[in-house]
C-alpha cells in the first residue's frame, strides 16, 4: 500500500473548488504532488512493477557503482524499456492522513485527515529511480488553504499515511450503509 514518510516532493499545483455534501457546500482542493523515490517504490505497488519496467545493468555497460551491486539480485538501476513514456497507474486510496511539514514545532504543518489519493503516473528514470506523479483530494480550512496556495512549485516534507485496517473496515461498513447513516444520526439525537 502507497505511503510516504516525510519524503521529499514538490507540490506542483493546488485547485481549490467546492463539493456538495448533502445539502452542505464544503471547500475542497485537488493537490498535485511529483516526488522522486528510488524504484523499490514500486513494490508499495505491485510486487511485479519495478522488475517489469527496471533490469540488471549489462556487464559490458557497467560503472564502478554498478560493479560493485552486481552480486545484489534486488538492484535494476537499468530501464528494460527506455523509449516508454510515462506509465498511468490506476491505485486509489483512500482514508490517508496528509501532512506537510512546516517548521521544527509542527504548529504550521499542514494536516488534512481522510484525503484520497490517486491519478498516479509513473516516470521511470536510468540509474533505478522514478517519479512519482499523484493527487491528493482534501478538505481543508480557509487557513490551510491559504498555506497549501503559498506551498506551489515549492519543496514540502510530505507524509501520507495510509488508514489502518481498523480504518479501512470501518470505511467499508460506513460505505454499505450509504444514506441510512443521516437517518441513524436523527434517531441518536431524540434519545
């Protein structure tokens, strides 16, 4: 499962816009984020990704980097096809805690809960890197929106912690029971 732990990514783009939720608008923002991770990345994907799109590098092409990771099976610094372009990844996530890390005291980060993310994309790079292209649907304040809008184009400490099972389960049971919940809701305030 997809996470990050105070990675290094740029925030590429910020769009603020409204939902509806039920009868109530809420603010919104779409954050695009490019993050550039060595290509074991991919296994958080698909145990298959990285050996599909990376190989071994061929001995007669080798540095003395490559040399000395030759008796390591789990380094693929070599793109197996390198006139593809980017590949689109269909992973959608959601229930993950988001934060953007700002300051040593962390009053000024950026927290958003029960964010998804999806719309991957895939740039797999010679020497056994990838970028990693994705979005983050959040719901955040007036204020976080303004710290997020000041954050474009700009290098940010990113965490994306992913919900536990605990979470997940609870999300599927609340998913099945759809629009009985408001009604539940109505009979828990009369008692």
């Amino acid at each position: 499962m997809f996470r990050l732990d105070t990675e290094d990514s740029k925030l590429t783009s910020v769009n603020a816009r409204a939902e509806m939720h039920g009868e109530e608008t809420m603010l919104a923002c779409d954050l695009k984020f490019k993050v550039t991770m060595p290509n074991t990345a991919l296994d958080m994907f698909d145990e298959g990704l990285r050996t599909t799109l990376f190989k071994r590098v061929d001995p007669k092409d080798a540095d003395l980097a490559d040399q000395g990771m030759a008796d390591n099976d789990d380094y693929l610094p070599a793109l197996r096809f390198p006139e593809m372009s980017k590949v689109n990844w269909g992973y959608e996530g959601a229930g993950y805690r988001m934060v953007i890390s700002q300051g040593i005291s962390g009053e000024e980060d950026v927290i958003l809960i029960n964010t998804k993310v999806d719309k991957f994309k895939f740039d797999c790079l010679q020497g056994g890197s990838v970028e990693i292209e994705f979005r983050v649907i959040g719901h955040p304040n007036e204020t976080e929106m303004g710290r997020l809008c000041s954050l474009i184009q700009r290098d940010v400490d990113l965490t994306l912690e992913p919900p536990t099972p605990e979470q997940r389960a609870q999300m599927e049971l609340d998913e099945m029971r759809g629009d009985d919940e408001e009604d539940d809701s109505e009979y828990d305030d009369a008692a």
